[in-house]
C-alpha cells in the first residue's frame, strides 16, 4: 500500500463546460432512442427555462457531485444567470465545495481502492473515500472546524440553512483560496442556498461542537421550518419556476414540496412549469429518488408538459445538457432574479 | 376513470411477521448464491445484533417502507425491544404512519395508474400516488394540520425532531385510531425516532403554517443540529451499536456520521459494529445512498466485520429478515435500552 | 492466498423448496406494495398455469442460477409436471447442471474474491468466478470432453440443441453421479430442454473440438433454425401457453417469437396466454433482457391479462414463486405434457 | 390513438459521428470522477486497440442499438477500419440493420405509447415497439421474407451464421436501397458478421420457413458450432485481440469464449489484450451481461492491464468513446485485417 502523500497524488480536474460545445452533438441526439433522445430533450427544456424570463430556475444537487469534478459545471450556471437557487445535499456544499473553497482538493483513486479491501488500511491513514475518489480526512476535520467558527461569530438564534450557507460564502470572499467555489459564486450573486438536511454534513460536526460548548447559553441552531419557509416564499413571490435535479433525496422532494407550502399559505402557486432530473435510480423501489415527474404531477408539485427524466449518471449527462444551453447563450439575455435579495427582508419578517 | 372512491378501495395491509416464520427458508439460502446468500447473512448480523447484549440498534428509514406495507413489521420490532432508536425520512414517520394512526389509510393502484398517464386526472381527484400506491390528499392535509396544532400547543423554542415526534406520539396516545402505529409505539416503549430532514414532509407544512402565523412572535423552530447532538449523545452513552438500514439517503448517512461527531465531542466512540443496508441502488453513481460498507469504514464510521449489504426491493427483503430474528427469539432475552430515557436529561443539559 | 483446496471447500447448497412452505407469507404480501405485491401476483399466475390443464409451461432460464443453488428448484419442477419445456442458456444446461450431473460441485467465494482483485490468481490456480461462487476449471474442462465423447458417439448430421441434450440425459442415466439433474430429470420425464445459443457454452467446446477433429469428414453440426421450428411445432400443437422467464436474454426473445414463428407456418397460434418474468434488468436500456412484458403485446407475442414482471434477483424470488405453487399443490392433478413425445415424430418429418 | 400512419412519421435519425469532434470534451472526463472518468479510460483504450497493429478488433452487439440511431457509426466504424470482426444478436443485423439496409425505418414513440397502455392498440395496427421506438411489422414481415428467399437459393449444407449474412450483403449490394448499411458496409470490408444465435430473429423465420418447406429434402441449416470454430480461428490467426462490448448477452460470452477454445484446439492463444464494456446491467444478480471484465480474466479471458468497465446506456457513451478514436484518428495509419479472407479458405477445410 502507497503512503498517504503517494495516494493523494493525483487531483481531481473540474471540467470546464465553457470550453467545449456540445450543442450540434446533443441535437444529433434529438432523433435518436433511449437516454440519447431523452438528454435532448432535457437539454431542450433547460434552454426553455432560460429562455422564458418569468422562470425561475432552482438547481437540485444531490448526490458526490462537486467532488466528481462538476464543481466548475454550477460555478459557471452561478456566475451566468442560469440558476436562481440551489437546493443541495450539506455534503457538495459544505464538505466538498466549500472544503475546496479553503484550498483542499479531491484526489483520484486506484481501481485497487475503488474494490474496497484496502478501506481498513485507509482508515488509518485518516484518507476518505468515495467510490473512485480520495479526501484527506484531517483538511476535513480543518473544514468542520470552520463550520464551528463560523458558528461562533453568529448571534445565537436559529437560522436557516441559506443564512449559514451565506455566512459561509462571506468568509470564503474574505479567507478563501481559489475564486471556483459554489458557495462564494453564490454569495456574490446574490443566489441563495438551501440544504434542508444541514446538520448532514460537516457543518453538522461544526455546530454540534458549537453548541456543546455553549451548553446551557445561548447558541445558534439550525431551523429546518424555516429553509422550508424562505423556499416557499421565493416561489410565492416568482410563480413561473424550473427545476433542474441531479439525483433525487431530500433536495427533489423538498424543492418540488414548496408548490404544496404555498397553498398551504394561502397561496395560488402553480405547478413546477418545467422539470428535469438527472438520475439513475430505478423506479420499482418506489422511493421518492427514482419516483418520475409524472408521479409528482399526481402531488400537484410539477406540471407534465416540460418534464424529462434523464437515466444517467451525471458526470456523463451534466456536461450535455449544461454544455448545451451554455452554448446556446439565452442566458445572455436572461436577467439574474438575486433571489438573496427577495429574502433578506422576508426573513426578517418572519 | 373511476371516481375517487372506487379508486380508494383496496386498502394496503400490513404484513405481519409475527405469523410466518421464514427462519428454515432463510437458512436454506445461506449456502446459496447472490442475493439469497447475502440475505441470510444479513439476518444472522441482525440476529447478532439482538443476542450481543451491550449493542444498541438503530433502524434507519428511507423510502416508502410504511405505506408500502411494512409499517407493522417495525411496530413489532418496536414493541419486542428488537430496535432502539429510528433515523428515518419525514415521509415514513408523519405523511404514512402518523397518517394511519390518525386513521386513514393507503390503497392500492391499479398497473394503469402505476404507468403514469392518468397522474393528472389524479390530480384533479385529490389523489396523490406513491408508485403503485394511493393517498387521499384531503386526508393528508389533515394530517399537515395536525402537525399545526401540535406545534401551536408546544413552547415556542428549537425543537429537535425527536422531540416534536415525541409530541405527536403522545397526540396518538389520546387521539389515535389505531394501536399499530410505529410513532405510538415508540412513544410507549422509549424508542427515539428522529427525521434530520423533518421540514421535508407533512410535519414541515404544519410548522411553516405555524411560523407564518406567528409572524414576528416566539415560534416552534427544527433545530436539525440538536438531532444531530442528541443521537451522538446515544452513542456515546452505549458505545457497541449496531445499524439496520432500509434504503440510503439522509438517515444512512446521519447515523453513520454519529460515529465522527463523538469524536469531535472528544469522546472516543468505537465504529458502528455491525451495520446491514438493504438496497437496490447501484453503486456506479458514486452517491451515498448506493455505497458499500466497506467504503463507509474508510471514514471510521463502520466496522467490516458484521456488515453485509442486501440487493434487494425491501418489501421482499425485511418480512425474510425480521421475520427470521423474530422467530430465532433473541429479542426475549434483550433488555430494552429506553433511549429516550437517557436523551430527556441531556436534552435539557443542552 | 488460499491454495486451491481450501478455495474450493464450501459447496453451493440447493434449495429444497418441498421443504419450506412459503404460501401464507407470499399470500400477504398481496395487498402490499412494490416487489411484494407483484411477486405474489406473479405467484398467482403461475398458480393459474398450472391448474388451466391445456396450458402448456415453457420455463425460460437466463443467468447463472443452477450454479447459485436453484438446482433442484427446476428438478423439482421437473419431476411434479410443474414445466412442459425448458428453454435455456448453455450455461445453465451443460456448464452447470450437466456439470453437476458428472459428480462436479460449485464452491463459496469469499468476500475478498467477488471483489475481483485475486482473479489473476484465480487464473493461474484454474479456479473459475462467477460472481460469489467459484469453478474448478479443470473439472470444466472434464465437462467440455464429455460433450465431445457425447458428439463423436452421434451419427454425423444436423441436430437441434434438444436432440443433443437429450443425448446428454441418456449419457447421465448412465454414467451420472447424482440424481438431482435438470437434464437427467428432464430426460426421464420427457421434457425437452432447448438451448438456442447452444455452441455458447461448455457444450460449444466439445462440438468444436469434434468438427475440428473431424475435418472433412462428416460431423455432427448444431442446428439452431431446427430449435426455433422444433418448439414452434410444440406451440401449434399445445397452442394455450404459459412462460415463466428468470433473466432474460436469447431464452426469453426466442420463446416468445414462436407465436409469430407459428403464424409464419400459417398456423394461427394465440398469444403467451400467461407470462411472468423475474429481472433486475432496467427498461430504460430498451433491451429485450428488460423489456416489459406489455412491450411484448404489441408484436402479438404476450397477452396482457395474466403478466407479470418482479423486481428481484432470481435467488430470492424464485424459491417464494415455485414454493408457494407446489404447496398449493395444483400439480397434483395436473398431466404432464411429456412434448418429447410429440417433438420425436415431429423432428423425424422435418 | 392516431392511425398507422401518423404514429409513424419521425423516423429515427442515426447520429454521424464523423460531423462531432467529442474528443477534447472526453479528454477533459479523464480527470473527473465516476462514469465520466470510466468512459475517458474506456476511449483511451479503444484509441490503444486502434494503434496497435496487431490488434484485430472485435465489436459485440447486444441491445437495441441499430434502431436506437448507433447504426451510422457501426458503418463508419467499418468503413474507416476500426473493426475486424462483428459478434451480436441477430436483431441488430437483420431486424435493424438489414431491414434497413432494404429501405425500411425505425420511428420514434410518443411518451404515451412508452409507457405500455396502448400496446394492444399497437399490436392491431401491426406496429411493433422496442422502448421509445416503433416498426411497421408488415416491413418487418417482408424482412422475413427476404432472408427466406436467401436460404431458398442456398445449396442445402449447414452454414454458420457469418455465411449466411455474407449472402445478405450481396444480396444488399444487389437490391439495397440505402448505402448506410453494416451488413452491406462489413460484405464489401470484408468484415465478418457472426450472430452466435442467429435464429433468435427475423431471419430464424425465413430459416423455420425455409425448413418448413423443404420438408424431408436437402435444407439449409445453422450450424451455430461452425461459427464458434470459425471465430476461434480467427483468434488463432491473430492472436492480439481487443473486444470492444456494446450490451452483454450471448455475443459478450461468445466472444470471450475463444480464448478457451482455442486452447482446446491445441493453440496457446492469450487472452484479449484489451476490453471495452458499455453496459447499465448490475453485477449483483451474478449473470453474464453485468459480470466484470475482471471475473473474465479468472476463466483467462480477458486481460487486466487494458480493460475498462463504461456504466453508462449505449446511446450516450458509443458517439463519445468511438467520436473520441475517430477524430483521434488512429484509424488512417491502420491495415483493415479484411478477416472474411481468412476465413473462406479456413472455413472450406472445416
């Protein structure tokens, strides 16, 4: 077995959509069968939400995304007005992005680590994986550490994921080591954050330490409710909406549950207009991950007129279909909802 | 089409292990190949989880395990002291069986509906579906009412979800319909549940109905880190744990991530010792969901001794499972743990 | 590294499915959801073929899963008039059964093993992996030149792969070394077994051994348009059928194309009257391994009443299936087809 | 439900690889993690395969492929000398590729019919569907014909399927209505075709036809034997070999299995030095199709050096990995092997 310098060698390369244009490729698809044509279309309706200004388009991300080398993928959707909000798993977020976001990197791994017989000898050399993928578990200890201090400047009272998401994007615009982060891109657009499971993460290991130390005094928590209120609000306040799912959990199931929130508000929304996911998961096991968006058209959460499951694993299918309405450009003439800035003082209202 | 009552009318029910002994059959397939192998060795880890009288068991929940039919294989686990604390999704605790113990029920879909061109007729009929199930929507917002007064009779302070499950447990106590629901059940028995991700079901309509009134004033929050704090708080209180785990998603990963955060609290918890997951995801997407215990113990977080992952849909795979450790009767000599117990004193520490 | 002794130390055990009576649990996982659900409605229909007295049974069988312990499964399925005719992988028939017929065995592999980094080794120790489950590739090997024994003892002209493993059940009622055999069963009860990729299995080696030996001379040759027109005769002469498909693959496109075969012949067969197929193929490759059984309906080959697809690896679906139908104990009093019979006159006129 | 007609109008458009230059976009995969990262490999081998002189490339097809949009790079790929040899079901190469080499096409399905509700309907109006994909059944019955009126103009002696399909290609240079064709494009690249299954299709009823008729006289027959021998004299001919699978099935095994034949011929041939598998089927139900390169090399298969798993449907990952090794252009300093010649004297020594 190599050590651990040798293991952590080779770094995982974030793939640069701008720089490849696979429009003419993806249209070819278009008359074609199976996962070809349905990536088309999927392409097709993502360039339709762009297209349409009343749309706002709300990325889901669950699933080792940024780690797998797409990070660049939703820095540049960020930086080019082609997503309003993301709805993530904490891991991408937190021990992904923002971990590279203090300069940590991903690394590859061997087939030979990939098999998972050498996991025990890893586990001594404090080196995580995932699948075909390495981290050095002491820079992530140095991750959740962060995620304490963070904790620990805030005024104790409970905050939404989004609030602390963006706390984080503050410090990395002040402490940060590379400008490719998710969280910074989002913070400086004014493009909010949600990871409606935040404690998941290696946040979670920051605030629980936060409030162990506080015991009985004040400390800052975490209001799931409350994620789930401002999400609301966003689709109150902009009815047209887009969702663009890689993998399901709680970020498809969360995100397509505002419709419902805001009737429950009092609130006429519509139907999701357009809905696009990315997955590979198989529908007979009838769980919400691989449930189709036909399905949630039953809940009342997503209109069945633009909706397009796609069944591939992203790494293959987000270059596509991202690729594709990069290079179309409608989001150049598309104007940034900064949906930050419809919550800040709906926020305080609460 | 049907009307809404002739597509209502075929009730799911529950199976019920107590009455089938499948122990010969799984034993038979110990020596076998594949999946029917992996089963067997399964049940004998969870066996050994019930027989070592120092492990506790966490039961973790994702998918649609309660409506599917399951819900009471987890009331008998509950009730026979075979489970000491559940992680689950929000949708199996309060949308499905807090549900059925207000009273109301599942259905089964016809293969038409299950294909999903009549979702929209759905729709307009108040049906929701879960992939070859059916829900009375009405019904269900009653339910998302019902989470409202119950947070409206609560102190208004963070809450972590066990706490607020607590609360609808003893709602049952006094207003259920039923005697088998797992939310009573465990209200009766000590056995903590938890949703990390509790905003993200029928609890979480009720709560921003609850926040939205009361606008500026104190309200109920979901402080998802206190989960987070609580459950690692069991295991550091009972160090040998064992875990069940029926799909992946949230409740995977929070309580494999317990093991990390004692750590952090600089206790030194031991791995989970004996971890089983039943699952059909493919490992190929690299997701959390899908992968192996053995990748898991690179992250310090199982042991790969007792671990063994199923491929199987779980509604074949538990009734085999459980059903063998029901009748191999460990469960008779195991002493209850009572977790909630230990949690209500340290939750006040907090 | 083991040697290859301690390798090969741990049998495949099969499955006696006249021992355990699964009927009362497959009974309640009707009104379930998911697999559980369709598994027992699987059940139901193959339930029903047996007690319709003109239904002819075609069993379909794809994937390695004599050799994963469901050998007597088929034998018993055999020897209680529970099948008419079995269509098959080569794998199945020669390299695992007739195999196991020669006094052979299949081994345990461990988990390190299935994990695929020791196969080199494996290699140069003639062990053999299917999966979980290991070969002694000289024993194969054994296999492959009885094959050929069988080839050479022939009067050299084109046979169907039926006439060739019937010659191999005739070898077996001789010089076997067990009792429990598909093709030493199926010989005894005149069931004719069909391989239709025939020279793609240990078999294929002998018979290429044989024409190489051969050379100009005169030679058995393996004809596989007498396969297809063989079993379409016995559809024209039994034309109410019903086929029960474990995998996919050639056994179950070749089974139901000769509904059309028939209409080909101007005979006017009727469609598969009853059709269940067991997979864990995904549809959303638009392959025929995974294609639905509706699917099917449109190329006039499968009715759609009674079909039903399950969810499940075979090993764990299989014994529920064939369990809870030879319990319910319609084969009592069911004749056997004894489509040998019918197929030698037949084959003669051809 | 529209007319025959309307349903079939959108024909199915095969992508042209050679106007699509994916390669930098592949590069650029090869640092990421997961499926991309698999697929970068997978291209990066077959680039290998091409420049290595001696390597004579053999292409497996199982799945729907031709009439998924692939069948263009299949001829470009025998065009431009990337493969020496065609192993695959015989619905590829004669319900697909020869149907359309006689002016025939595939046409795309609605979401509607895809989801296996109208497939009753579709069976009355004589259209047949794979998937998202539907075919006049009354051209296909012409298809059937054809090969028929093939097999009627043969002398009566067995044939391997690679024979019979070379008679296909001149019947197609003679009455073909388009030049786009594999079967047409492998008869003049002297490229041969094996379909180790060959009744298993269209031409399995013009070959049942043709037996039908000729009753006791002198027939056409497969020898399905002869195209194991043929093919394994191939690999002894040109010992360095590279399989690049499309699908797994019958002509993945088949074609593995000439390592072993060979050597039972008395040939020290070595394994394939280089394998390439695109394939969504999961290895956890231990059958052929979905099991690893790597288990192949324990029955000394394949080699392990060059061998690269792709998990990904065909559509998405064939125009990327082949659009990578055309345009990386490999293909211009290398000699087609033009195996037909090889076999012919070969063949008549059998």
């Amino acid at each position: 077995m190599a050590d651990k310098k040798e293991l952590l060698s080779q770094t995982i390369e974030h793939i640069d959509i701008t720089r490849h244009n696979p429009a003419p490729l993806v249209e070819a698809m278009r008359n074609m069968a199976f996962s070809a044509r349905d990536l088309a279309r999927a392409a097709d309706i993502y360039d339709r939400m762009l297209r349409d200004q009343e749309c706002g388009i709300i990325l889901c991300l669950a699933g080792s995304l940024v780690s797998a080398g797409l990070k660049k993928v939703f820095v540049d959707m960020v930086r080019n007005q082609m997503v309003d909000a993301i709805v993530s798993t904490g891991a991408n977020i937190v021990d992904q992005d923002f971990f590279e976001g203090l300069g940590f990197r991903h690394y590859m791994a061997t087939e030979r680590l990939k098999a998972g017989l050498d996991d025990d000898t890893l586990r001594e050399l404090h080196v995580d994986r995932i699948y075909d993928t390495l981290i050095d578990e002491d820079e992530l200890r140095l991750c959740d550490d962060t995620t304490k201090i963070i904790a620990d400047g805030l005024a104790p009272r409970p905050y939404s994921s989004r609030e602390f998401i963006r706390e984080m994007g503050a410090y990395l615009a002040e402490h940060g080591k590379t400008r490719d982060s998710v969280v910074l891109a989002a913070y400086e657009a004014d493009v909010p954050i949600f990871c409606p499971a935040f404690s998941d993460c290696s946040a979670g290991f920051g605030l629980v330490a936060h409030q162990h130390e506080r015991g009985d005094r004040p400390k800052v928590s975490l209001d799931s409710a409350k994620d789930f209120y401002e999400l609301t609000q966003l689709k109150i306040a902009n009815p047209t909406t887009g969702i663009f799912m890689l993998g399901g959990g709680v970020p498809k199931n969360f995100t397509q549950d505002i419709v419902v929130a805001a009737e429950i508000l009092g609130e006429d929304a519509p139907m999701h207009k357009y809905a696009v996911q990315v997955t590979v998961a198989d529908v007979r096991d009838g769980a919400l991950s691989s449930s189709t968006l036909k399905e949630a058209s039953s809940w009342g959460k997503v209109d069945t007129v633009y909706e397009q499951m796609v069944f591939s694993e992203a790494t293959l299918a987000v270059p596509l279909i991202v690729g594709y309405a990069y290079h179309k450009g409608a989001w150049k003439n598309r104007t940034a909802k900064r949906w930050t800035r419809v919550l800040e003082p709906a926020t305080q209202a609460v």
